[in-house]
C-alpha cells in the first residue's frame, strides 16, 4: 500500500553519491525550492552510515546466550 501524492527527488551529494527523497508538497509549493532546501539540510554522514549497515556481512558463527 502506498501514499497518495508522494513524489520522489534525486539529490547528488558532495562526492558523487546519489540519494532519493520522497515527500508530499502541497499545491503551489516549488518543488525546485524544495529539492535545494532539503539537499542543503540532507545528513550525508549518517546517510553513508546507514548504507553501511545495511549491507554487513556476518562472518563465521557468534555464540549465542541461554535466556534463563
């Protein structure tokens, strides 16, 4: 199930890194504005983090506790 009226924005980051927005404006709003508003507020930092976490690899076994 989706979100009416949800329009998706491509910003580009300081290095080259691509990420997409997804908002709903309301009517009259610019959308341009609104692109270079949230690309100036956009955390790349914790963006990158995020895609690091995202793609782990677990590697060999890990131990697990017995719930008592």
């Amino acid at each position: 199930m989706s979100i009416p009226n949800v329009r998706r924005f491509r910003i580009t980051g300081p290095q080259g890194q691509e990420a997409t927005l997804m908002a709903v404006l309301p009517k009259g709003a610019d959308p341009d504005a609104y692109v270079a508003d949230a690309s100036k507020r956009f955390d790349w930092k914790a963006w990158e983090e995020m895609r690091q976490k995202q793609f782990k690899i677990r590697v060999g076994q890990q131990k697990q506790k017995k719930a008592k």
